[in-house]
C-alpha cells in the first residue's frame, strides 16, 4: 500500500507599514579659518607679513562649517619666504576663550587670552574641550589672534590649513519622534 501525502507551502514574511516618512540624513564635518570680516572660503587661509616696526597682528576665526559639532580638529601650519632674506620671525597665535578680539583695541573681550601655536609649532592638534567650555557647535566660531614682530630683511607667509577627521566630531545620535 503506497500513501501519497499532500504537502501545502508555507510562507512567512513581515509586513509593515509607517505612517510617518522616514527621513534619514547624513552628517558632514569641516572647519576653516577665515579672515574677520570676509566671506567664508573652503581653502588654506594665507597671513602675508611684512612688518617694518612694532609688533603686527592679524586676526582670523575657525568656523564650523558641517553639520555636527567638532570637538577636535588639526591646523597644519607652514611659513616660507616671499620675499628678501634672513630668517622667518617667530609667530604666535592666540585664542580668545568665550570671547571675540577687537582688531580696534586689540583686546580679548573675555580676557582669556590662550597661546596655541609659536614658531615651532607645524602641526596643532586643536582640542576644543581644553580650549573652550564644549565642542564647537554648527555655525559656531572662534576668535584668534596671529603676531609677529619687526622684519625689515623680508616678506614670508604663514599658511593655515585645517582638518577634520571622523573621530574628531560628536558622537552619532539618534532620535526617534
């Protein structure tokens, strides 16, 4: 005797349905230094010093310009001869904690001042949780100051280039609504 048995597929499967529309969105990351005053460009940040006598200043903010909050980001500095001889003045760059430099008095108007760069410096690893009271939020920028003293053999630049890498920026979040 030979029994036959019929066999019914199953089938399986999640269905699922969202009232709302998912939006997802991705997070971009970029600081760049600027001077005061001019219109935001995404390149290195060029002082030309020429200084006959006195001490010469320029001052220039770090802006965030991504989408998330940086707390981290790298400044390679460069300095070459434009023109003349001799050899490159020491420069210093200064930060203006929780206030901005007024280019006019040349005062921080928190009186924070911080150094962050001297001559010898060619890579600054910028650590906003030391530097500031948090991160730097988006849109958000500081205020520093560079200087030089006198030069009368020559004409030399000091070259700001910033970067920012994935594990400089806040941590990823997630929200649901």
């Amino acid at each position: 005797m030979n029994l036959i048995y019929g066999v019914t597929p199953s089938f399986a499967g999640i269905g699922g349905r969202s009232v709302n529309p998912l939006v997802v969105s991705t997070a971009s990351w970029a600081v760049v230094a600027n001077e005061v005053g001019k219109p935001v460009t995404n390149s290195p940040y060029t002082i030309i010093w020429t200084v006959n006598r006195g001490t010469a200043y320029n001052f220039f903010t770090l802006k965030n310009i991504g989408t998330t909050k940086i707390n981290e980001f790298e400044i390679n500095i460069s300095q070459s001869q434009v023109g003349g001889s001799g050899k490159i003045n020491k420069m210093t760059i200064e930060l203006c904690r929780n206030g901005t430099w007024d280019s006019a008095t040349n005062r921080c108007s928190s009186s924070e001042v911080v150094t962050v760069a001297t001559e010898t410096t060619s890579k600054l690893i910028f650590n906003l949780t030391n530097n500031l009271s948090s991160g730097l939020n988006i849109n958000s920028e500081i205020s520093l100051r560079a200087s030089t003293g006198p030069n009368l053999q020559n004409t030399y630049a000091t070259t700001l280039s910033t970067s920012v890498s994935r594990n400089q920026i806040h941590s990823a979040t997630g929200s649901n609504s």
